[in-house]
C-alpha cells in the first residue's frame, strides 16, 4: 500500500524507502543498521504521516541502537539552530570555504555602482573569488523563491568588477545565493539561465551545502546532543561554530561553567560526529 507523507512545505508525495535508505548511508549508518531502522520506521508508517515524524522516530531508533550515525543523521537540522539572527550561519559558511582553501570576510560593505551593499560572504584565492548572500530559515519548508534571485542578481550587475581584495583575482564576477533549505523551482531556472551561483542543501544535485559539508568535516556544534540551546548560544557568543573548534581549543567550554565531566561528554561526542564518517553519497 503506498503511504502519503506530507511535507515541510505542506506537499504531499509517498514515502519512497529509497530515500530514508540514502539519507541514513550517508549519515554513516552500515547495511544491517540501515535495515534495522527501516523496518522499524515502515511499522510505524501511517497514511499522512509527517516527514518530521519520520526523521524523529528514525533518529530516535538510531540513538536507541546505540549507533554513532544517529547524531549525523540530525546534520540537516542543526543547520536550523543557527540562527535566529542567521550571523551563526554566515560564519558557518565562512568556515567551510576557508576549509576549501578560500581565505573568507563575513559582513562586510561593498560600494557598488549605484549602491552600497553589505555582503555577508566574500571568499577568494589564488584562482577563484565571489562574494555571496545567505539566506537563513528556521524552518524546514521555507524556502528562497524567485524574489531572492531576481534581487541576488541585481546586486551582482551594480557590484560588478568591485574587489574583494588586491589581488588580480579579487574582481566580483561571481555572486552565490546559499540557503540552509532549498529553492524554489522557477528560483533555480532563474539562476541558471542568467549564471547566479546558487548553493542549498540538495542543490545543485552534485557538490550542495550537504556534500560540502561532509567532505570538509565542518560539523556545526548546533548537532552536539550534549550541548543545551543556552550553552550553545554562549559559544556562539564568542565565535565557537564548529565542532573541531571544541576539539582543537577545549578551554572554549569553560565559558559554559561545566564540570570536567561534562565538558569530556561534549568533546567525545563531537570528535565521534567527526571521526565516524565513512559516508557514501
């Protein structure tokens, strides 16, 4: 019988096994796990079932198990917790094209041909440079529609040939629209046809925000189970976005005011999160 699950963005479509199945592989889960969490997800399965119903009951029988993957398989929506402000994901993505090799400015202002613009990303090196604006959403089925990318173009044409840098490089050619969710569809044919670099969880089909992350190992802390909402808004305070960054420099979580046991929990979950990660994609 097929079973409709309604989504984030209130479609419908039915559940298809093949998706939870890729999305579970990639969260590092082996053949016998990923076969264990789906019989137990399709016993669950009702006919309208929410798609956030089957992501909670699958990462639950994830943790239940005992199985490292579990928290990976939260990536997509701890990518939500930084906000609400969205200057956590700016960062974020900061993070992630230095991990690239770009040397990377969040916030900063560029003076166009008409306007002045304040660009939340600006990445270059030695033989590639764009500048790029992130559109954060708290919520899963929101999405950046065509008003987004009819106004990211736009400030390409008034910013172009403006630098970034010295270097000969650093002349703005490229503008990325980011967003931590998806686009819509006349947003995504607006963005090829007029060359806006478009970046989002699943988008393009090959190197996303999703891929990138996983080949970077940039984990955002905000997928820490050991950390409260308090506590990671506190490291955020003082620009502690990644998990490698609690690994590399501990002394971070004494502004959380925690005990020495507790601080251990934080650092050995999150040097899992970044260590169990064989994935396929």
């Amino acid at each position: 019988m097929s079973i409709s699950v309604l989504k984030a963005d209130g479609t419908t479509e039915y559940f298809k096994i093949e998706k939870l199945r890729r999305s579970l592989r990639r969260a590092g889960a082996n053949n016998q796990e990923i076969v264990t969490v789906i019989e137990a997800v399709e016993s669950h399965l009702y006919d309208g079932i929410k798609t956030q119903e089957i992501y909670r009951f699958a990462f639950e029988r994830l943790r239940q198990e005992g199985i490292p993957a579990a928290t990976r398989y939260s990536l997509r929506r701890a990518l939500f917790g930084l906000g609400p402000t969205g200057f956590p994901f700016e960062r974020f993505l900061g993070r992630m094209f230095k991990a690239e090799g770009y040397n990377t400015e969040t916030g900063i202002i560029i003076s166009g041909h008409c306007a002045t613009h304040e660009i939340d990303i600006a990445a270059y090196k030695s033989d590639h440079s764009f500048i790029g604006e992130a559109k954060f959403h708290a919520r899963p089925g929101m999405k950046s529609d065509l008003q987004v990318a009819l106004y990211s173009y736009a400030r390409l044409l008034d910013l172009r040939d403006a630098r970034i840098c010295v270097d000969d490089v650093c002349g703005v050619k490229e503008f990325w629209l980011i967003t931590n969710t998806k686009f819509t569809t006349s947003a995504e044919k607006y963005g090829l046809c007029v060359g806006l670099k478009m970046l989002s969880w699943d988008f393009p089909r090959k190197n996303n925000l999703h891929d990138r992350i996983e080949r970077a190992k940039v984990y955002p802390i905000t997928v820490l189970h050991t950390l409260t909402p308090s506590q990671i808004s506190t490291l955020f305070e003082h620009d502690v976005i990644l998990c490698s960054e609690i690994i590399n420099n501990p002394h971070y979580l004494h502004t959380l005011h925690i005990n020495e046991v507790k601080a251990q929990e934080i650092i050995i979950e999150a040097n899992n999160i970044i260590n169990n990660n064989s994935t396929s994609t």
